[in-house]
C-alpha cells in the first residue's frame, strides 16, 4: 500500500465499469492509477475520484499497474463545473500539465496548477488572463523560460517603441536593433512598454504573487495573443482541449 496526495488531472473510462485517472503528484510526476467500480462507488470515495480533485490516494500497486483502494479529498475544484468555459479551461490546463510535464520536477507545476484552479473557481477577473498567466509560466517551469531581460542584441532594457518577441526563439529584440523587417518574415509581436512589463512580472515573480497584478483590457488582449503563440511555438503540437475552449467563446 502506498500513500500518495495528487490532482486527477485526466480520466478515461476503460470498460463497464473501470476508469484510467492521471494524478499529478508533487514528489512522483504524473502516475496512472485505475479506478474499479467507479459507477458504485459513494460518498467520500466518489468526490475523491473526479476530474479536479486534489486527494490522498490509498494505491495498492498490481502488475499491470496501481489500483486505487481508497481516497480522502482535501481540495476540489468542481465549482468549475458551474460554468461550461471556466470548465473548459480548467479542462485544458490539466491537459497541458498532463501532455508537457514528463520528465520534469513537477512539485512547483503542482502548486502553480492548484493556484491557478482556486483563483479560476472565483471567478473574479477574464479567463482570458488566467489562461495567459499559466500557459507563459508553464513554459517557464518547464524549461522553456523566454529571455525578457533585455534587448538580445544591444542588451537595452527598455525601448519607448516597444520590443519584439519572437516566440520560437524567445527572445526580445528593440525596434531600434530589429531589422528584419522587409526579410523572411518570422512571427514575432511588438510588445508596448507595459506588456513587457506585465511578462517579465508573469516570467520572474514568485508563485505566490503571481496572479496579484492589474492590467487593462488591452493589455489582457496582447498577453493572451502572446501567451498562446508563445507555447504553440514552444510546444510545436495542437491540443483539442484549446479548440474546444475556444469554440465556446463568443
Ligand atoms: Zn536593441
């Protein structure tokens, strides 16, 4: 038997009466666990084994894998289910989490996840926002930090005309410095003073501050533009979880 607290990020049902769950796990990555009897199942066991719980599993492990035996919730985040779009997201997130952690210290990936499903379970500001925030920080805890310091070629910190970003390569370039203009074109945004600011904050802040800032619409609007392109870029896949987000908004 083994004890193990994580978050279902994924379930896949298996046959009449069996489910697959992914748990993300702070110490052990992402473990699959089988459910048996799920559609008899009550009480406690029953919240503890949904899509968003956050649980202490109980794993007896079998050859062909772990079984879970039983299960105490200590944090759901279903009132997500109130609302079809902050679902969805909640949705992809656990999906990005679940395609892109392999392989990485998933203690920090756990919390920036959790954090981000309670402040998306009040529902205080855009999912516009939060979805931006998380897809930029995911990359950055998983490897992929972009280079927001300074200008990659004169090493300016700042530059009244704005900076590029260029999401393949992660980097800034100054309006001054750029001169691609008129050459192959490749995909880059100009970044006004105040949307750098905003993602160097999202990039180098600690987790625990994260999500305490205020930006206009406009600025919301040009991070959710880069964010995205920015791990589409980074990722180099589709994830149907996105397309479905984005089917629902208006
Ligand atoms: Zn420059």
């Amino acid at each position: 038997m083994w004890t193990i607290r994580g978050l279902i990020l994924k379930e896949r049902v298996a046959g009449e009466n069996l489910k697959f769950a992914d748990i993300l796990t702070a110490d052990e990555g992402v473990i699959e666990v089988k459910i048996k009897g799920y559609k008899k199942l009550t009480g406690s066991l029953l919240a503890a084994t949904q899509l968003f719980s956050y649980a202490d599993f109980s794993l007896a492990q079998t050859r062909s894998g772990y079984i879970v035996n039983s299960a105490q919730l200590q944090a759901s985040f279903f009132d997500l289910g109130q609302d079809l779009v902050r679902f969805a997201l909640g949705v992809y997130l656990c999906d990005l989490v679940s395609v892109l952690v392999k392989g990485r210290d998933t203690r920090q990936i756990l919390r920036l996840l959790l954090n981000t499903l309670h402040i998306l379970c009040k529902g205080v500001r855009s999912c516009a926002l939060y979805k931006a925030i998380f897809e930029w920080r995911l990359l950055c805890e998983i490897g992929n930090m972009p280079d927001l310091v300074a200008c990659s070629c004169c090493g300016c910190y700042e530059n009244e005309q704005g900076m590029y970003f260029y999401p393949i390569d992660g980097h800034i370039i100054c309006k001054t410095c750029d001169r691609s203009e008129g050459e192959e074109k490749r995909p880059r945004f100009l970044l006004q003073p105040s949307v750098l600011y905003t993602l160097r904050y999202i990039t180098y802040s600690e987790l625990e501050k994260l999500f305490r800032f205020q930006v206009s619409q406009e600025v919301c609007s040009r991070l959710a533009e880069v964010a995205e392109a920015y791990l589409l870029a980074q990722t180099e896949r589709n994830y149907t979880s996105l397309s479905y987000y984005k089917s629902l908004l208006p």
